[in-house]
C-alpha cells in the first residue's frame, strides 16, 4: 500500500477517533454493566412487595376485564418468575405512552390491589447512560447523536485496521513496556483493538442502525418507494383475520402459553403484551426465553399471536423459528448487540468485551494525546502541551473516570437510600451527573495526570462499594435499612463480582500512579519528568 | 477510485486534514441517497420485491454498512473535485437505475 494512502487513513483514524471516544468510553462502559441489567435493578431495589398475591394468571385477567367498562388499548401480563413471586398486570392510563404507569395484582381472596412501589428501575436507568452515551439529553434527542457517533466510530475502525495492516502480524502480539510511553498505548490499543475487531463491527454498525432508522427510512420513501415506506411495511405484513373486539371472548393466559410452547420447544414464555385491544386488529405478543437461539431483545424473543385462536401468526421474532432467511438474518443482528443467546456465558463474554472496549476508546485518547505531547528538555522539565492537548486530556481522564464511579455511586446510593422515594431515574441521573461534574472539574483544575491519581483511587472506592454493601447486608438490622439488609439471592454474585474487578484494576492503576508519577507509564503528561527520559520521542 | 490507487501515480498530492476532512463529509452527505440506491437495487428490487415481512427492515439495516463502505472509499480520491465527480456520478447512475427497475 502506498505510503500516501496510509497516511491518509492514519489522518482520518485519528480525528474520528478522537471525536468519538468519549462517548463511546460511556457507552461500553454502561453498556458492559447493562449485560446485567435485571441483576442490578434486583440487587440494588427493594423486592416486590406483592408475594401474597394470587398466583393464577387467568384470574387475574379475568378479574381485570370484568372491572374495566372499557380495557385500556394496551396492557401486558408479567408471569411469576426470578424477582417476581406472582403474576402482575401492568398498563398505562389511557393507553397512552406517556400515561402514569399502574401495576395491579390479585389479591388471595379474589379482588384487584394496586401495588405503589415507586416505578423505575436501576437496571433500566444503567441501561439509557448507555443508550444515551452519558450524554444529559432525552432519549430521542441523545440517540440519533449516537447513530452519527457509531458511523464514525465505523470510520474509525475501517481506517484503523487500514493503517495496522502494513504491520499487523509484526506487532499484534507485541506489547512493549518500556519507557516509551507512547509506544505502551499503542500496544495496548492495537491488541484490544484487533482482538476485539468483529464486536467492535458488530457494535458500530448496529448501534448506528438503532440510532438512525427513523432517517433511514424516511430517506428510503423518498428515494426509493415514490408511495412511502407505510404501503410497503403494510403489505408485507400476513394477512389476518379479524379478532373478537371483546376481551372476554379470547383465550386466558394459560391457553395462549401452552400454544407458543406448542409453537416452539425450548421458548419460554414470561410475559404476554396485548396490543390493540378492542380492535379487530388485536394480538398478543407472547415474550419468552430461549437461549439457544438468536433472540430479538436483551432477554426475551416473541410469538405474535392471536388471543381469540391461539394462532401464532408471526414467526419473525420467535427465536429460531424465523419463517424466512430474512427474518434469521434480521434477529442475528439485534441478538448480536444485545448478547441474547447462549445464555450467561455469552452475557459474561459480553460484560467483559464492553469493558475492554472502554479501554480501547481510553488507550486511542491517551495516544492521541501523547502524540500531542512534546517531551523536550526544558529548564523545568515539564512536556510540554498545547492548551487544546491540556484540555482533551482533563477531559479524557474525567469522564471516563468520572463515568465509572457515577455509575457505581448512583446504584450503591439507590440501594442505601431506597430510591428516596424518587420515581424513575431521578436519583441515578443527579447522582451520575453530580460525580461526572465534579470529576470533571477536578481534571481541570488539577491538570489531568494530578487528578487521575485521586480520581482513579475515588473511582475504585465507588466500585467496591457494590461489593462492600452486599457484605455489610448481612450485619446490619434489618429495621434500620431494610432494602440494604435484604436477602442475598443467585443473580447478585454477577454484580459483585464484576464490580470488584472493575476496582481492583483501577486500585492497581491508582497505586501505580501514586509510585510512580513521574515516570508517566499509566497516564498522560506527567508534570515532572527525571532528566534522561524528558527527551525521548 | 481504484484507479487512483496505481503506484507511482504523480497526480497523488500529500492531501491536507482539510481536504481529508471535505471529502469525508462530501462522502457522508453524498454517500447517504447513494447507499439507499444501491441497497434499494441489490437488496430490494435484485431479491424479488417486497415479499417478506422481514425484508424491508434487512434492507434498511443494510443501508448503514453501504454508507460506511462508501464514506471509507472516498479517501482514495485525489482531490475534493475527483471526490465529488465520483459521488455525483455514482448517485445519478445509482438513482437512474433504481427508476430504471421500479
């Protein structure tokens, strides 16, 4: 390759890099955490309070039609299950979206309760830092900046490989610790990054894919379907034959489970979602698990049936039981972002591969910012670094170590303070925030290779906190917090592991960079460099 | 593009950040109608229509890897005019075609 066309790509590599690292740093870092995400809303919030409540599905129905002159268009039946000791009914009011949420169950002796526990979930909150790359937006505005953030990310790792290839069997396996600072990242950065290759790609294009269908295929009405992308979607869509608009008249819950086992040995069904009741147009989405196929969310793949016959008249989301290569095709791609088959392994492989993508995003800044770093003699010995260098560099090391203490300081404070009686992400967005203010501004005014000492020590504390609450749970009266001292169940070994790993390789890194400030090996920039290393490249 | 790739080609200047930076945009903007063209061709119309309830999202998904591909390629051009002839030009064959099979 020519010497021109590489460093072409080598230009283009490193300013999409550094344009998107940030937010990517946020998204693997959350997204990673989010592979646990049912665990981490379970360990973190107080259990259901509903254990009394009768656990017949089909009652419970029954028993809420009766009382609803007219049903809400939409509403969804979360069976018994982990975290979850009896059936419960949810729906919105109105049937709108931004309806409140309400959640009714069965009492023992046959009337409908309401349970008030305040919604929102840990888990979910972790999971829209993710969506949202930690940025301070609303969803629908934060995630087509991420569809633009994952095609240049996309750009990013096109050119990166382009630029490795000349070299690529040479140095794969090299890591270089010596006194070349620069030359240690870009080890480290080429390893994760070539090993991590076909989960980067995956992870660039779907996350560009869920960022920006809505311009996709409003450009393809334009462009290609003169009639608009609506006649296309409806006339692929199966025919049907209209249903009862009488809920009373559809099978219960019970029926419409049995059917979707029947649909497909090994799928599972744990929730069903009724859509469009009381039109003739009405289904029922049977959500269930499968691990050995492709599924179309984080956990759960669908049956779309009929509620009066029990027909599954969808198959396109049922997993492995896509009607068409289309259809397989499509699930692999929302499987292979989410994790969703193979079960715990896989979920485990993929906590593991978010983290390390993190360390790709950090290591490219740390060589974008060391090549900005001239390491001349001067009479203080300081490098020296343009104020733009400065700058990126206080900005790298507080966020990326702001984000993870945040996000650990957000879940721990949840558990502690029992979501202080705040609905939805409240809590957990003024924690995050507050952490990555504060981390940040430190980084600032401290100079970033300063800050990353306290700030790596501070981001380990907040990361053994998890662990550290799960082991004083046992201790404490259950009276004085009783969301802290509840029970240890299955699921949280998986936080508190991989909370404690998380901050025994940032206590390593904190120590590191406490002995050894000056030589620079773990972080940017140091402020004093002993003479004799002050003038290598 | 591939033609810019011939060694020892004199025409290849050191290209500028500036100019990579205006090529890669001119690719980001022209390349976007240009990979729902040539998706709409090779996945949609190529495969036998609208068939299939699982097609048209495939086909929107395959949009994002054509935008990339492109974009990635424009780097090859020798200068910001050789970039944009080339965009042009795909897009007006790519848009004629797909009116061509419609």
């Amino acid at each position: 390759m020519r010497v021109e066309t590489l460093r072409r790509y080598l230009v283009v590599h490193t300013w999409t890099g550094i344009l998107s690292g940030l937010l990517l740093f946020v998204a693997f870092y959350a997204g990673g955490l989010s592979m646990f995400e049912p665990e981490i809303t379970r360990w973190a919030q107080a259990g259901p309070s509903h254990a009394d409540a009768n656990p017949d599905a089909d009652a419970l129905v029954a028993g809420f039609l009766a009382g609803q002159p007219t049903p809400p268009r939409s509403f969804q039946v979360v069976f018994a299950g982990e975290g979850n000791p009896a059936p419960f009914l949810r729906y919105r009011e109105g049937g709108r979206r931004d309806g409140a949420e309400h959640r009714v169950v069965l009492d023992a002796d046959g009337g409908l309760r309401s349970l008030d526990d305040p919604p929102g979930e840990v888990g979910d909150f972790v999971d829209r830092i993710h969506r949202k790359g930690g940025l301070p937006l609303p969803l629908e505005y934060a995630e087509p900046i991420i569809g633009v953030v994952a095609l240049v990310y996309a750009l990013a790792l096109v050119s990166g490989v382009i630029v490795l290839l000349p070299s690529l069997v040479r140095d794969l396996f090299a890591l270089r610790i010596t006194r070349n600072i620069k030359r240690n990242w870009l080890d480290l950065h080429n390893l994760v990054g070539i090993t991590g290759l076909p989960f980067h790609i995956v992870m660039a294009l779907t996350a560009a894919v869920f960022g920006l269908h809505d311009w996709i295929y409003d450009a393809q009405g334009a462009l290609v379907h003169p009639e608009g992308m609506r006649p296309v979607i409806a006339a692929s869509a199966p025919q049907r034959d209209p249903v009862p608009t009488d809920p009373s008249a559809w099978l219960p819950p019970s029926r419409i489970v049995a059917a979707a086992r029947e649909a497909s040995p090994g799928f599972e069904p744990v929730a069903l979602e009724y859509r469009g009741v009381g039109t003739p147009g009405a289904a029922v989405h049977v959500a269930g698990t499968d691990d050995a196929h492709f599924k179309r969310s984080a956990r759960v793949g669908y049956a779309l049936m009929d509620p009066a016959s029990g027909e599954v008249f969808r198959r396109t989301y049922l997993p492995g039981y896509g009607d068409s290569r289309w259809a397989r095709a499509l699930t692999s791609f929302f499987a292979l972002h989410f994790g969703s088959y193979g079960g715990t392994p896989v979920r485990i492989l993929y906590a593991v591969l978010g983290l390390l993508g993190a360390v790709l995003f950090y290591t490219g800044n740390m060589l974008w910012i060391e090549s900005r770093t001239r390491r001349i003699r001067t009479a203080t010995g300081m490098p020296e670094q343009p104020l733009h260098v400065r700058r990126v560099a206080a900005l790298n090391v507080g966020v990326c170590l702001g984000s993870i203490a945040g996000l650990s300081m957000a879940i721990v404070a949840w558990r502690w303070l029992d979501g202080a009686g705040m609905a939805g992400d409240v809590l957990g967005n003024a924690v995050f925030f507050a952490v990555l203010v504060a981390a940040v501004v430190r980084a600032f005014r401290r100079g970033a290779a300063q800050a990353a000492i306290g700030l790596l020590g501070f981001a380990a504390l907040a990361c053994a906190l998890v662990p550290l609450t799960s082991l004083v749970a046992g201790v404490i009266p259950h009276h004085w917090a009783p969301v802290v001292a509840k029970p240890y169940l299955p699921g949280f070994v998986f936080v508190d592991v991989l909370f404690t790993m998380i901050a025994s390789v940032l206590a390593f890194l904190a120590l590191r960079a406490r002995r050894r400030p000056r030589r620079g090996v773990a972080l940017p920039a140091s402020p004093v460099l002993p003479p004799g290393q002050a003038s290598r490249p | 593009m591939a033609a810019a790739e011939r060694p020892g080609d004199p025409g290849r200047r050191r290209a500028s950040s500036r100019t990579l930076l205006h090529q890669g945009l001119a690719g980001a903007v022209l390349g976007f109608p240009l990979s729902i063209w040539l998706t709409g061709l090779l996945v949609h119309y190529a495969t036998g229509g609208n068939d299939d309830d699982a097609k048209y999202q495939v086909v929107m998904w395959s949009v994002v890897p054509m935008w990339v591909l492109i974009v990635s390629l424009v780097f090859l051009a020798r200068s910001r005019l050789s970039c944009w002839a080339w965009l042009i030009g795909a897009n007006f064959v790519a848009a004629a075609l797909v009116q061509a099979v419609r």
